[in-house]
C-alpha cells in the first residue's frame, strides 16, 4: 500500500512504525473472510481491510479523528485473526493500537461514553476498586431488566450488570505477594503474573495454577507492586496509565530476574501474554536501559501452556470419561501464536477434546468489547457457543479470563485450562464440575 506521510510527521515513531505497517498491506482481502465483525455485519469499513484504509486517511491527515473513523474502529475486536490469515504479514495489531491511542487524543466523544470508558479504564485494572463495583453490580442486578435500551447507554448499563456475578469468591491470600515453595528437589524458578480481574473474578484460575507449579517442583514468586501489566487500559487508547501499569510490572519483574533469577514470567491470562510479550516494541522509545528491561521481561513471559509443556507435564491420576470443547483464545492463538499445546495437555491429562467448527472466530469478549459493543459481542457469543455445543461436550475449557466470564452462565462449565490439568496431577476436582461428572 502506497502512504503520503510527510518527512515531518515520520519523525513520530508511533507514525514511522504505521507507516512501516501500511507499507505492507496487499490489500488482498484475505483478512475479510476471518474477520468476526465483516461475517457478521457484511460492511467492509467493518473488515480489516476496510479499517486499515480508514485508519491510514486518519494518520496522514494529521486531524482529529472522525465519527466514522471512531465507529469502526471501535467495533474492531482486536482478536488478530486478520494477523493470523494475512500472507503479507500485516502486524494490524500495531496498527490499531496506534489508531486507539490517536482517537482517544483527538476525538471527543459523548459524554456518556467518556465516562464510562474512564470508569471502566480506572475500576477494571485495580481489584479492590473492581470488588467493590462488582458488589454494587450485584444489588443492581436485579433491576436490570428496567434500564430502557433504546439507547447505546442503556445497552452498555445493562451488559455490565449481565455480566456481574450474582456472587464473588472469597478472596485468596496465595495470590497475595509472596514466594510458594517448590515441593522436593526445585526444578525451576517462574514469576506469575496474577493479573486484576482474573483475581477477584476466579482466584482458583491463579491457585491451581500455584498448586500446579509447585507440585510439579517449581518456585511459584508474586512480586510485590505488580498490579494490571497494562492490557487493558493499552487496547482503549489510554497510553498514559497502561504505561504506567507496564514500567511498575517490568521493574517488579527486573528486581527478581537480578535477584534469585527467573526462568520464566508466566502468564494465565492469554490476554496479558499478549501485551507483556510486545513489552518491546512498547517501549522502543524509552531510554537505553528501560528499554533493555523491557525486552528482557518479554522474552522471559510465556503462557502456562508453554511452560508446562517445556517442563514436561504429566496426569497423576486417571481421567473421568469427560469430554472437553477447547475454545481457543484469540489473544493465545493469534496474539501469541500458541495453538497445540493447550490441546496437546488436556489430551496428555486424560481427556476428549473436541473443537469447534469456527476455531479462529471471537467469543465477543476482547476486554472491554462486551460491555462498549453488547450487540455485536451477543452475536459472537451465541454463536460460539452453538458451535462449541455442537459437539457435545461435558465441558469448556478455555485459557483466558474474559473467555471464561463471555462464555459462563448457559449452563456448561466453562474452566481455565490449568485447572483440569491440576486436578489431574493432584489438586481438588474443579467446584464448576458436579460429583456427577466425576
């Protein structure tokens, strides 16, 4: 693709590396026929395509952002399956984030919508603030049904509640910093990333985890002043606190890796997997030494998959005759390129597994996206789980926080990988599998 970017505006990195990116693009089209948003709505302002011509008018013009322009780039999911089906190698996801972050400084939008997203960019990345929205969430659910949706504000209120649960678990004091002790011989030394909603939504995602690790022989360290690794606040556009939550995590991270030392920095939420291994290029302009930081930290950070296949994992007990739909993440398999070896482990512990037929399409979830795009997030998610159920399965599994929450609530369990794997080399069965599924 031809660009006009002047000398002047090259000077930008952010504008040198879209450019580099523009570059790129074929425009072939590939991308289309796996975008979740263009099989949906048909419009291919709507495909990646359709963004890419939109997004490159926006940059090069140097002026604020427009109506259109925010519209459908905001309807994009960031689920990378463009990424994944390009034969040119487009990194859209670059590309997009940069668009993100020039809206948010350019465009104005409705009042409603500033506030919410501000709330949403300030409650969501901070657990204690997040529990107690969740608990005031819970005592307005059930006049959900009141709030008139005939409005895009009244839509968002009532997907926010929708997806509140009813009841939070307690919370967990293995998540709390700290250092869990490898039993026997220690084979290895990892830092896990608890995350911010994944901890008040389902510590037992981070505890199996734990169990996991350490049974297997492997100091477990949580950092101290490590909070959100600045995903989600990145993917809105709001450069300023993601890189605020990203530089607190690499220098949380720093301390261990020149202390004791890491072999890893281990993800379970393939959401933040994504963002902390582009930690690189996110802070390609910061100086010398921080910026060596933060490729350091990124090449240490795998998803749990990724290292307990590394570390050789195997079952300790025999599996029940279960059958498990594996839904793959968009940020495991497209951001981070990791597509086997969830399977590979389910299939190593015991179980079936079985996919469904649109393995490559969005949930809905993408963060925020379920709550600031309801309607379009509702379609993906029936339609994921009509395929998903499709085959019949006992159960979901899933390696993604946000999955887990878009997916729950139709009555098929619906669990983080790891926790069948713990349960099948040693740990308690899954609260979310009934003694009759054993």
């Amino acid at each position: 693709m031809q660009t006009n970017f002047s000398v002047e505006q090259l000077r930008d990195s952010d504008n040198a590396a879209s450019n580099s990116v523009l570059r790129t693009c074929v425009h072939c089209g590939f991308c289309t026929a796996t975008c979740p948003t263009f099989v949906l709505l048909g419009d291919e302002l709507d495909s990646p395509r359709g963004r890419i011509y939109l997004i490159k008018e926006m940059l090069e013009s140097g002026k604020p952002a427009t109506e259109e322009v925010v519209r459908h780039v905001d309807r994009c999911l960031s689920c990378l399956s463009c990424m994944t089906t390009c034969p040119s190698g487009v990194n859209y996801m670059h590309l997009v984030d940069h668009a993100r972050r020039y809206i948010e400084e350019t465009y104005k939008r409705p009042w409603p919508e500033r506030l919410m997203r501000g709330a949403l960019g300030r409650v969501l990345p901070h657990p204690r603030l997040f529990r107690l929205a969740l608990r005031g969430a819970a005592l307005a659910r059930p006049a959900a049904g009141l709030i008139p949706t005939g409005t895009m504000t009244g839509k968002r209120l009532q997907a926010m509640l929708s997806l509140a649960p009813a009841k939070l678990p307690p919370q967990s004091a293995a998540q709390k910093p700290q250092i869990h002790r490898a039993e026997g011989a220690r084979r290895g030394r990892v830092a896990l990333l608890t995350g911010c909603a994944q901890t008040v939504l389902a510590p037992s995602i981070n505890e199996a985890t734990i169990r996991l690790l350490t049974r297997l022989g492997i100091e477990v360290v949580i950092p101290a002043a490590i909070g959100c690794c600045g995903a989600l606040t990145h993917h809105m556009g709001q450069h300023d606190p993601a890189m605020a939550a990203a530089r607190a995590a690499i220098t949380g991270w720093t301390r261990e890796i020149e202390g004791e030392g890491l072999d890893a920095i281990l993800i379970n939420t393939s959401g933040c997997g994504t963002t902390v291994k582009d930690y690189g290029f996110m802070f390609r302009d910061a100086p010398p030494a921080e910026a060596a930081q933060a490729k350091r930290v990124a090449a240490l950070a795998a998803d749990i998959s990724e290292y307990l296949v590394r570390i050789g994992y195997q079952p300790q007990r025999p599996a029940p005759d279960l059958t498990v739909a594996y839904h793959s993440a968009c940020s495991l398999q497209h951001g981070q390129k990791i597509t086997s070896a969830p399977k590979d482990l389910l299939k190593t512990a015991g179980f079936s597994v079985v996919e469904p037929r649109d393995p490559h399409l969005c949930c809905g979830s993408a963060g925020t996206y379920n709550i600031m795009q309801p309607e379009i997030a509702g379609q993906l998610r029936s339609r994921k789980l009509a395929t998903l159920k499709d085959r019949r399965p006992d159960l979901i599994a899933a390696g993604n926080i946000g999955c887990i929450t878009q997916l729950s609530g139709d009555g098929m369990p619906v669990l983080h990988t790891v926790e069948l794997l713990d349960w099948m080399a040693g740990g308690p069965r899954p609260d979310a599998i009934g003694q009759s599924d054993v």
